[in-house]
C-alpha cells in the first residue's frame, strides 16, 4: 500500500466470537439483522443477537452437538441463516454452508463428504432431507427453521430458541483462532466442490484489514442479495456490518433490489457486475426513451463533472436526486467483485453521483484481497 494512504483506526479482533461479544456491548439496541419478508425470526438487535447465538448454541450443545463437531446450513438467506453460522463461531462448532442452489445430489454429497452430524435448514429442504435420511448415516440432528415445533426426529429451530436458558459469555468455549472454523465448498477446476477451510483468525483479519480501508461505520445499512453460503457476501455483507455496528437487510429475492433499497434505506450494496450492468441498462434506456431527458442529461453529467473537480462533491447528489431517491436515496456505495467490473457501467454510475468499488478476491483469502 502507497505510504500516502492514511488507514482506518479499527477495533482489533481475533476471533468471530470476540467480535460478536464485543458488538453486542457496544452497539446493544440497535438494529443488526432484519428480513423485509415475514420469517419465524424476522430481525434482532445487537444485544438480542448475541442472546439468541448464546440460547441456541445451548440447545445445540445439550442435544449432543460437541466442540469442533461439523454442522451444515442450507437455507436462502434470512436472519436464521446469519444467526446459524454465528452460533456456530461462537460454540466452536466448524461451520459448513451449502449452496442452496445446488442440484440435490450435490447438497447431498457435500452433507456427507463434510462429515455433518447435523443440518439446519429451512423448509424448502424438509423434503429432499427426509427422504435422503436413511442414506445420510452422519446427520444426527436435523433443525428447521420454519417448523414451530419438534416432529419426530426434526427440531424446531423457534423452539429450541425459546425454550434454553441463556448461557453466560463466560461459559463460551474458548476459541483457538487458527484452527479450522468453517468448510466451505466451491467448484473446482475438474468440476466436483472442494472443500476450503478458513479459521476465525482468516476471517477476523479480512474484516480488519477490510474496515482500515474502508470507512464503514453503525450509520450504514447494507442490503443483502447475493448468496450467503459465498464467502464474498459471508465476510463482507454479514460479517463486516455487525463488526461495524452497521445493519444488514436481507432483500425478499433478486427481483426486488430496488424495491428493498427504497424499503431499507440502504447505504451499501454488494454485487456482481452483472446486477449493475441490468442497472444500469433501466437508468440508460429511461433516459434514451425521453425525448427531453436525453437532451438534458449529458449537459449536466459534464458540468457536475466540472463542479466534482472544483470541489463541490455533492452536486451529482443533488442534480441527480431523482434518480437517487429511485434507489432509496441513501446509498453511498455500490461494491462489486466475483467477476471483471464492466468500465462502461462504472464511469456510467460515477456520471451520476454513485461510488462504485471494484474488489478482487477468493474464497482461500476469506475472500478479500484487494479493493
């Protein structure tokens, strides 16, 4: 990094568990996670949060889950799927997260090569799961997350919330940071999922290194659309906003990004290129289409170019704010990685008043290596 470049001061974390501990007594009543559609669990505070990991990694644990035991998630992404991988740090237990996506011969495959011995999952799953029980001869336990209560051998995710005494942090297990913390299964050359390991200090060490760079404080909301089992939307959409204090808003599905932006005000939106290139195409084509629209836009793109330069950098805010109000008005950057970043559609978003980052990374780097 240039000498010139003036970092962030950030909190200095070495372990997920440390990091939720320490939100939670910072930033206790305010808002951490929160679905925009009806869920069992649709939104915790900070201090909620934290005593929600603390009840539901109890039950976990006096079901016979132990220390260092392999427990799998596959669900689309909603305030549970968050609240299962933080339990899952903070109990030692070595998370495993599933593309939901996946055909169900591979969700299958990944369950047993990950040596699971338990699963939580939402309903969309119930069916493929109960069928494929006999031959799933690691899984023990089975948790749902939308079953109010337990039938047969199935848990009530709600229920084994509601009915545990709270743990005391205190009683947390203590975390070994280099040791193996989570599994993640991605593609590899020859086709079949590889399992990456990372460990809570990859992860710690990312969200710092991360925040030094860039300003992301409790006044951010990010809204959440891509896949949360992806490392990419794992450590900086889920993880990096409850180190910062930020909020994290799950959106109701990829169809309604711009909906959800208006809805939860967002300041900051992870993507790919692909969701800005179709943004970008509705902006442009709004404006081709009116007749008056396409005779005064390029004027002012030029001279609010010319206003940026001579040091008012709020006056594409302010001469755009139409198109700004469209996307909730609120946000402040727009974050793209998992492919090359389109320049065509960045300068296009920068002629109008929007940041956008470009971040490269992998999942063995959990995930981030340069933005």
């Amino acid at each position: 990094m240039h000498p010139s470049i003036k970092l962030n001061e950030v909190p200095k974390v070495y372990s997920i568990q440390e990091m939720i501990v320490r939100s939670a007594g910072v930033f206790g009543n305010k808002l951490a996670i929160e679905d925009l559609r009806q869920t069992p669990i649709p939104r915790l505070l900070y201090g909620e949060l934290l005593t929600n990991v603390l009840k539901f990694g109890s039950s976990l644990k006096n079901l016979g889950i132990k220390r260092r035991d392999h427990v799998a998630i596959v669900s689309e992404n909603r305030v549970q799927w968050a609240l299962s991988y933080l339990t899952c740090m903070c109990f030692d237990f070595v998370v495993c997260p599933i593309d939901r996506n996946l055909p169900t011969n591979e969700i299958l495959n990944i369950l047993h090569e990950s040596d699971s011995v338990a699963v939580i999952y939402s309903d969309q799953f119930e069916a493929m799961l109960t069928e494929a029980r006999p031959s799933l001869k690691h899984l023990k336990w089975y948790v749902n997350m939308d079953l109010a209560s337990r039938q047969d051998h199935k848990y009530s995710m709600a229920e084994l919330i509601t009915h545990s005494a709270v743990c005391r942090v205190e009683e947390l297990p203590q975390i070994d940071p280099p040791e193996i913390a989570e599994i993640i299964f991605t593609s590899g050359s020859l086709g079949r999922a590889k399992g990456v390991m990372l460990s809570q200090k990859n992860l710690a060490s990312n969200l710092m290194a991360m925040v030094s760079v860039v300003l992301i404080d409790q006044n951010d909301r990010f809204l959440s659309v891509l896949p949360m089992h992806h490392s990419y939307e794992c450590t900086c959409g889920l993880l990096c906003p409850l180190y910062t204090g930020a909020s994290v808003h799950y959106a109701q599905s990829l169809k309604t990004v711009v909906e959800d932006l208006q809805a939860s005000h967002a300041t900051i939106l992870l993507g790919v290129p692909l969701l800005y290139e179709k943004m970008f195409k509705r902006i442009y084509k709004g404006i081709q289409e009116d007749k008056m629209k396409s005779l005064i836009v390029p004027p002012l793109v030029r001279a609010t170019n010319l206003l940026s330069k001579v040091g008012w950098k709020a006056s594409k805010r302010i001469v755009f704010r139409e198109l700004h109000e469209r996307f909730g008005g609120s946000i402040r950057l727009f974050i793209t990685g998992g492919a090359a970043s389109n320049p065509t559609v960045a300068r296009g978003l920068k002629a109008f008043g929007f940041n956008m980052i470009q971040g490269y990374g992998l999942t063995e780097t959990s995930p981030i290596l340069a933005l």
